[in-house]
C-alpha cells in the first residue's frame, strides 16, 4: 500500500493502494500529494539539501581531524565526527518532513481543484494508519522520515473547517478496477469466497463490481462457467462497461476459442473505440486467431 514520485515527472501507485482505498476521493489525495511532490520540485531540492549536508559532514571529519591531532586525543576527534553526523542526519530528517507537510498542504488544494472531496485526504490518512500499525517502526517523531499520521489528519481536518461538505460520486470504472485488484490478491479459492460472501450478504458498495470481481476471482480460478455468469450477471445491472466486455472476452480465449474472444473485442472496440485496454487485448485476441494482418 504505497505510491511514489520519480525523478522527471513520473508517479508511481501500487496496486495495493487503489485496492485499499474506499473512494475515488481518497485514491485522488494520494495522487494530488505525488503530483505535489513533482510540481514543487521536491526531488530535486532534496538533492541539493543532501549536497550541502554532505559539505557539512565533510567539515565536520576535517575538524575532528585538526580537533584530534591537536588535543592528542581520539576521543575528542569521534566526539566531534559523531555530533556533526548527528547534526546533519537530523537536518535531513527534518527537511524530509517538511516536504511531506507541504506536499499535504498544496496537495489538499489540489484535490478540492480537480473536483474532488477535500475529505478525502484525512481519510486516506486515516486508512493508511490503520494499514500500517503492524510495520510501525515505533520510532520517535523526530526520527521519522515524515510526520506522524495522527498529526496529518488533524491538520487536513481542520483545514475543511469551513469549505462546506461536498460528496462526489464514484464512477463505475473505479468500483471495477478495484474489485479487479482485489479478486487478483491472494489465492484464485479465497478471492472467490470473499466475493460470494458480499453478495450473500448484501455488503458492497457496487453490485456490478462485486459480481466483476466475482467473475475475476473465478476466471483466476479457471472455473469458465461460473466466471460467464457473474459476467451476465453484472451486464444485466449495467448499462455497459469495457472492462466487463474484455473479461468476456479474456474467458473465451483461455478456453482456447479464439473466434469467439476476437467477435466480443470487436463488438466492444465499436463502443469503446479509445479503451487502452481493449486495444491491447484485442490486438493479442488476433494474434492468437492468427489474424496477423488485422492485428497489424
């Protein structure tokens, strides 16, 4: 459960992330804060921190050395080294927290702009302590790389004191990706009883996803019947989606009926012409019907 900004503009999310996440609002706070982290060059500012860091711990050696063959003692050589290490390890620390603050700070702006629930990013904050209580370290504030999260979710919490609630709804794409992502985790048998248990019982927040990811889990589980129902099922529910047609798809041509696979990625290619993920899988549906041509 993580996500990352790269040198050069890149951000990467882990699957696990958008798996977690309850809303889109809160998958969009992880991202505003990363994009933050690009657009105020945090990178490349830590690099420059640690260049002057790495100047300070030089002179910090060069002192030690002067310190010790002038007193004649080692002692107060390493005495010197080790605070001036001290020093600049905590100077780090202290600049990489700050970063994460203001990349909360100007991304929860960035969250409200793009049209999504700013409450999201005290929720996600909120989540992902939850998440990550058996890997806390247990170490103290001011050794940490970023602030506490109890800290975060005040801040973001009195930060919506006044703009008014706002609730956006989720768009179907999400709920199907995420249940894609969980049907994916864990063994093919368990993803299918989770699903079924939240269909018997009625808890979910999206029945067409909660039969996708029924369908996923049984696809994994190279159960094809029971995989084609829940897709009907959830087409029944639906006023169609691309990432149902190319589950449809996908279960004819594990069962080795090209043909078939190839007519239901051209039928969903006419309603969503511009689906990456239709474009791909059909052009490997035609290369495995040997339509090299087509595929082309």
């Amino acid at each position: 459960i993580n996500a990352f900004a790269l040198p050069g503009g890149f951000v990467g999310v882990n699957l696990g992330l958008i798996a977690a996440t309850g809303s889109a609002d809160e998958l969009a706070a992880v991202m505003a804060h990363e994009l933050t982290h690009v657009t105020q060059r945090h990178i490349a500012r830590s690099i420059a921190n640690t260049q002057r860091v790495s100047m300070l711990s030089l002179a910090g050696l060069i002192l030690g050395m002067l310190a010790a063959s002038k007193a004649g003692s080692s002692d107060a050589a390493q005495a010197v080294i080790a605070g001036t290490q001290a020093a600049s390890m905590q100077g780090m620390l202290n600049y990489s927290r700050d970063m994460e603050r203001e990349a909360d700070r100007v991304g929860f702006g960035v969250l409200g702009d793009a049209g999504f629930a700013p409450s999201g990013m005290a929720a996600m904050f909120e989540r992902l302590e939850t998440a990550s209580r058996l890997n806390d370290s247990g170490a103290f504030p001011y050794l940490r790389t970023h602030p506490l999260t109890s800290e975060r979710i005040a801040d973001m919490q009195n930060r919506e004191t006044g703009l008014g609630y706002r609730q956006v709804p989720d768009s179907l794409e999400f709920h199907l990706v995420r249940a894609k992502l969980r049907a994916l985790q864990g063994r093919p048998d368990d993803a299918v009883k989770l699903f079924s248990s939240q269909l018997a019982e009625r808890k979910f927040t999206n029945e067409i996803a909660a039969r996708y990811g029924l369908a996923y889990a049984q696809f994994r589980a190279r159960n094809w019947a029971a995989a084609q129902e829940a897709i009907d099922a959830a087409r029944a529910l639906s006023k169609g989606a691309a990432s149902l047609e190319r589950l449809a798809a996908e279960v004819r041509l594990a069962q080795g009926k090209a043909d078939e696979g190839v007519r239901i990625y051209r039928s969903a290619m006419e309603r969503y012409p511009l689906n990456r993920a239709l474009v791909y899988g059909y052009a490997d549906a035609l290369l495995q019907s040997r339509q090299f041509d087509t595929a082309l």
